[in-house]
C-alpha cells in the first residue's frame, strides 16, 4: 500500500469507511473531555471595568511587561481578599468570577467580573479595580515617603558638614551638594512619569449575559482532536489488522484484472417452487463480466468460465447465477455446473418443481422429478447417491426459466471427483455452448484448482467483509500460473432484494 498517493489515500478512505465508528467514537470523547475540561457552563452576568496602570507618554518602550506585572497584582491575594470580605464571600470564589486581560500594546487593562447577581457581578467589578487603585497609590506614596526620607537625612547630614567645613574649598562642595539634593528633592515631589499612574478610564459597565466563546472554542476543539485520534485509530487499526482493507488491495494482491463490485441478490432468493425467476441484478458490471468472458474463448468454441472465491460466503453460487443470466441472452443454452461438494447450494436453489427432466447417462433412463415425490439429480431409489464408476455417469436437468435463454444444470452422481474433472466440462460443454461452473472455495479442495487450469476464464470472487489478506495472497500463489485468465469481481449481496424491487 506504498506506490503513490493516490493508494494511500484509497487505503484511508477504505479505513474511513470500514472503522467508522472509530472516527466518530474518537470525535465523541474528545467532545466529552473538552466539556470537563471547560466546566459547568458559566450562567450569569459580566460587568467590565477599564483601568489604565501606564501613563499615557507617547516615548515610552514597550509596556506589556509592566502590564503583565500590574496584572498580576490585580489578580493577587492582597487585592482580592479585602474586596472579598466586604462582600461576604471566599477569596478564592472571588477569583474564579475575574477575569484581568490586556487591551492588545496598550496600558489598559479590562477587569471582567462574572456572578448570576447582575448587581453583584457591577459592584464587584467596580471594587476589584477601586481596590487595585487604592493598593497602587499606596505603594507610590509609600515609595515616595522612602525617596524623600533618604534625600532629607542626606541634607540635614551635608548641612551640618557645611557649617564646620574648614576652608572656603570644602565648603564650597558641600553647598554644591546641597543645592544637588534640593534639587532631587524638588523632583521626587513633582515627577512622576516614571511611575505607573492608575485611573478608572471606564466605570463598571451595564451587566451582559456570559458569552459562551471560551467554552464553544474548547468544544470546537475536542471535536477536531478527537476525530484526529479515531482517523489515526481507523488508519493504525487497518495498517495492523490481517484482513484486507478494500476490494481493490485484493484485486491488487492478486495481480489480476479487476471489473468492479456486482450488486446481485443472494443464491437463496432462488429458493421458492415455481419455474426460475431472475431476481434484477445490477445489469452493466454484470454484463461487462459476461463480455469480458467472452473473449477469453475462441469464436465458434464453447466457452467455460469457472467461479470461484477463496473463501465460503463470498458470494461465488450468485455470481455465477447471474453469469448465467447475462450469458443465456446470447446463446442458446448455458450448462451450469455444480462442483461444490462440500456445499451444492447450485443444486439445492435449482431442484424441486423447477426442473422438468433429468437423465442418467449412458444408459438414458429418465428420472422423472416433477409432483411432491421427488429426488436430487444423482441420488438412488433409497435418496443415497449413486456410486460413479465411469466418466459417463453425469446427470443433467433442465431448469425452466422466465423468458430468458435455456438453462441445464449438470453434475456428476455422487458428486465431482477431480480426476473426472475434464470429462464432466467436455460432457457440459457438449451439452451447451456456454459452460458455468460454481467451483467453490479455491483453498478446500485439488477439485477447484483443476477446473481452473481447464477453463478459458476464471471469476474470482472477492468477499465483501472480513477477506483474509493471507488468504488472498494464497489464492494468488494458486492461481500464478493461470493469471491471465482470471478476472476478479467483488460482491454486495442482498438476501431480500427481491422485497425492494
């Protein structure tokens, strides 16, 4: 499944299609843990304040960094706990309802509370941020009480030094100190650009209902993660898996021609009294498998095309039933023949009032099969099957159809043995001018490998569910030597057609 990417996609649309509940198990627990993942949904109210931490000074760096820090305050416990308390609430309840972001490369920064309390939900808001403000004033003024008692201490220390300074040199240095430290002073009081300044820029806003984007946007994406996991799962699983991914790989495995999927009905929809009625099959690929046959014989020869499947339940009997259907339209009598020992299910949908006439061969004594009273092709007086002691003890029957072309079942009493193989297909095919055979399973018996080597074209069936890829790659191996015979048709049965036609 390496050879371009036209396969490897075929192989994961295969994979899709055969595990696809893996893919929607996958989309469904990612949905599921996204859900845990966002919590209960948020029912309430939000109110939004907006307060700016810089000041507005169109040459200063970048401030995310001294945003990102302020921020962190505001979500502090030192900020919140006091809020919490005048509210009569936990501190850490408190912080689940805020929310603090930054308004993208600015110094504003919006506090967003949330509480099913419309009211509530305002006034917390508007006390987080008148909170935060008060603590930052606090913090400046506290700086600036520091700033001024270093600068006073140093200038009550260069005053008393000037005083007893003891030539005009030094004293002129300390008043020059001295009018430095007036000067630091003057500034500590008057400049503050370098300090974060803090103002409400907009009160508590009208109270919203919570938006659901956070919990949506999660949801969104536990879906897309899940149905990644299970696509992968689905993939992995069918790399690993023993069994074949699609008809195609098993047409590939078998180097051979591939038509397509046949859509007939199953052999038991045949099983009623009454002359044979073609259940509709779907006519083209059908028809294209009769033409194809068709010219793998030479003109004037009769032609004989073996089914089989490398497995029971392929859908090998109703193929071969609807081959006979699509080749009766253009001969004028089709030999069918059941080689399937194990399992006559050719036989068993075709005996009963169906068949007409049934002769024993050499001798030419009739067994009448028609009224209630009747027997299987082959069996004795006692419904034992008869011992086949020569090449010539076959048995045909004539199956009355609904309009289209004869016809005749065929075997051999007791049942096909593989060393009368080529008599029974030189007797069927004296019989008609085209010969079908229902071989049955490749892999069981020698029987179905030498009816191969004796056709002109070879059908073979793939299974719709569950084809072994050892399996096909044997029936490979058995079918090499006759590779350019072989066609290879998949099949979708259905048991009750019929009822939906």
């Amino acid at each position: 499944m390496t050879t371009g990417d036209g396969v490897e996609l075929r192989f994961v649309i295969a994979s899709l299609r055969r595990r696809w509940w893996v893919v929607v198990a996958g989309v469904m627990v990612g949905a599921l843990v996204a859900l845990v993942v966002a919590g209960p949904p948020r029912q309430g109210f939000q109110s939004t304040t907006v307060v700016a931490v810089l000041s507005p000074d169109p040459g200063q760096a970048n401030p995310d960094r001294l945003v990102a820090e302020r921020i962190a305050v505001m979500r502090s416990t030192a900020v919140l706990e006091p809020v919490a308390k005048r509210f009569s609430m936990g501190t850490d309840a408190l912080r689940s309802n805020v929310e603090v972001v930054q308004q993208p490369a600015t110094g504003l920064v919006k506090v967003v509370t949330t509480d099913r309390d419309p009211t509530l939900a305002r006034a917390l808001s508007q006390a987080v941020a008148e909170e935060y403000i008060a603590s930052e004033r606090t913090r400046i003024e506290d700086r600036l009480r520091g700033m001024l008692k270093a600068v006073d201490d140093r200038l009550r220390t260069v005053q008393g030094e000037l005083s007893t300074a003891p030539d005009p040199g030094a004293r002129a240095l300390k008043e020059k100190e001295y009018g430095e430290l007036l000067a630091a002073r003057a500034r500590v009081l008057s400049d503050s650009s370098t300090e974060a300044t803090t103002d409400i820029v907009e009160p508590a806003s009208e109270p919203q209902p919570v938006p659901r984007t956070r919990r949506v946007r999660l949801l969104y994406a536990g879906i897309v993660f899940g149905g990644a996991v299970g696509f992968a799962t689905a993939a992995t699983w069918a790399r690993l898996s023993r069994f074949v991914v699609d008809d195609a790989s098993a047409a590939e495995m078998m180097a051979a021609r591939y038509l397509g999927r046949l859509r007939v009905p199953a052999a038991s929809s045949y099983r009623e009294e009454g002359p044979l009625r073609w259940w509709p099959t779907d006519l083209v690929p059908v028809n294209v498998l009769a033409a194809q046959a068709q010219t793998m014989t030479e003109p004037g020869s009769p032609l004989r095309v073996v089914v089989i499947a490398a497995q029971r339940r392929a859908g090998a009997t109703a193929v071969t039933l609807a081959l006979a259907q699509a080749l009766s339209r253009a001969s004028e009598r089709v030999v069918l023949v059941d080689a399937d020992n194990r399992n006559p299910e050719l036989t068993d949908v075709l005996v009963g009032q169906r068949v007409h006439h049934a002769a024993a061969y050499p001798q030419g004594a009739s067994t009448s099969l028609e009224g209630d009273d009747h027997q299987r092709p082959g069996d004795g007086e006692d419904g034992q099957p008869r011992v086949a002691d020569g090449s010539d003890d076959f048995w045909s029957a004539e199956v009355e159809g609904d309009g289209e072309g004869s016809i005749v079942l065929v075997g051999q009493a007791g049942g096909v043995r593989r060393e009368l193989a080529p008599a029974l297909l030189e007797k069927a095919a004296a019989w008609g001018d085209v010969v079908v055979v229902d071989a049955g399973p490749l892999l069981e018996r020698a029987l179905a490998r030498e009816l191969c080597q004796l056709a002109d074209a070879v059908v073979y069936v793939i299974a719709s569910h569950k084809q072994r890829a050892d399996v096909v790659r044997y029936a490979a191996l058995q079918l090499a030597a006759v590779s350019h015979k072989v066609l290879v048709v998949s099949v979708s049965l259905r048991s009750l057609w019929p009822a939906f036609e």
